[in-house]
C-alpha cells in the first residue's frame, strides 16, 4: 500500500471532490433521499462528519494515552443498533453551512492526529485496531462510498480515479471478514484478484496460479465490496466457485452485514 502522506492526500482529494457536489446545493437539496434507506443527503455528509471526528479522536488518544474513544466504545455497546444513525440524523439537524464547516475541520483534524500517531501504534476502532495507513485507507473507502449514495441520489456520474486501489485493497483484505460476520466457513484457498484500473494499469492480489479468481473492472469492485452495486450489474467475473460465493457477501466495512442495493436498481 502507499506510503501515509499519500493516502491522506487521496483522502483530502477525495472528500474535496465529493464537496464539489454538495456544497453548491441550496438547503432544500440536502434533504434529497439516497439510495441508503432513512439517509438523505445531509445524513451521508453527517455520517462522514462525526466518523472523521471520532476517528480523529481515537489517533490522539493513541498519541496520549487517554481513553475517550474506548468511553465512546462503552456507549456505543448500549445502543449497538441505532448508534451510527443516531449521529448521522443528530448531524443532519444541523444548518447546511454548519454542517460543511464540521465536515471540513473533522477531515483536517483526522489527518493531523494521524500523522502524529507515535511508531508502531494502532488506532482503535469498531472493529480491530488499525495502523494510521490503514485508518486512512478506511477513511477513503467510506468517503467514496458515501459521495457514491449522494452522486446516485443527485443522478451524477463521477470520473473514477486511480484513488480506487486503496477501496479494492481494503475489499480484498476484507474477504475473511465478509464470511466471518455471516458465520460462514472461511475459504482456507487463497483468492487472485485482478482489476483494470481506471488508468489502464492492472491491480493483482494474491497468487498467481490461484484457482479461485475474480477479474474485471476496479471500479466495479469497488462498487461490489461497499455494497453500492447488486452483482449482477456489474461486469466481474469469477472462476472458481468459492469466488462466485464471495462475491455477493463482499464487505469492506466494519459491522453487520449490509443489505446492499437490489438487482437493476441502477440499471
């Protein structure tokens, strides 16, 4: 993976692109539906606002030793259902300039707080603790996935860029995970995986002369592991029958298993 510099530039440029669609919009368009149920607009940039903000706060409590996030984790547990929606609708209460002020100063501050994250330290986390990278490859992938609900609720096409690696890493490196929150076996076979970039270039992961593989476009995967795409809609193909049973389970991130979004729904 890239160097921590370099994925926080990808994250910054990322969230900055994803505001050069949301900014311009008067207040009455924050309130638009997305294709995420409950979730308008302004509940997609609330929920980026207060992740950034609560992960800008476990890498200082990395740095300092203190607890505020595992205090968060305590309550978090209490209301393990509803705790991420209550913050997104909790942030979307908020005036539309308010709101965009909040999101912009979280973002600066996560990447602050993670480059001054000492040595080998994790980040603690929803889920397991992370290293600064990986952090921020995270902060990236649900950036993306998130700017994707608000480009389909506005019926924008984005550009994809090569910043799609770090969401297609995070979605192989997750493939374990995707069978373990469904109590599923975990395939014992390691998986290849090969993408064509948006540059052209080719993506691979794991070896070779795997039997069980997955191949086509990176951003389509990139649209299977955040679950923004129905498989069917999208041009991957797999070889192997352990790989077509990933592909419809595939989840970069953390929690229960999504519902993802239905067949043709974006046909």
């Amino acid at each position: 993976m890239a160097d921590l510099n370099t994925l926080l530039d990808d994250l910054a440029a990322e969230s900055a692109e994803l505001e050069t669609l949301v900014a311009p919009l008067p207040p009455a368009q924050w309130a638009r539906p997305t294709p995420a149920a409950g979730w308008t607009i302004a509940h997609q940039i609330g929920h980026l606002a207060w992740t950034d903000e609560v992960a800008g706060l476990s890498a200082r409590d990395a740095r300092t030793g203190d607890t505020h996030f595992t205090e968060l984790l305590t309550e978090a547990a209490a209301r393990i259902t509803t705790f991420v929606d209550d913050a997104a609708a909790e942030a979307a209460g908020m005036p539309v300039p308010d709101l965009l002020e909040r999101w912009r100063n979280g973002r600066k501050a996560l990447a602050a707080a993670l480059r001054d994250v000492p040595g080998e330290a994790k980040v603690a986390w929803f889920g397991p603790p992370m290293r600064p990278g990986s952090m921020a490859t995270a902060r990236l992938m649900e950036t993306w996935a998130h700017g994707q609900d608000i480009a389909d609720a506005l019926g924008v096409h984005r550009t994809p860029t090569d910043r799609l690696h770090a969401v297609a890493h995070i979605g192989v490196r997750t493939r374990d995970f995707a069978y373990a929150v469904r109590e599923l076996p975990v395939p014992a076979a390691e998986f290849r995986v090969e993408l064509t970039a948006p540059s052209g270039a080719l993506w691979s992961w794991g070896p070779p002369d795997a039997q069980q593989r997955v191949t086509g476009p990176a951003l389509d995967f990139c649209l299977l592991v955040t679950q923004r795409r129905h498989p069917d809609d999208l041009a991957l193909q797999t070889t192997g029958s352990e790989a077509g049973r990933w592909l419809p389970i595939a989840q970069a991130f953390a929690g229960p298993p999504g519902e993802g979004r239905k067949a043709g729904m974006f046909a």
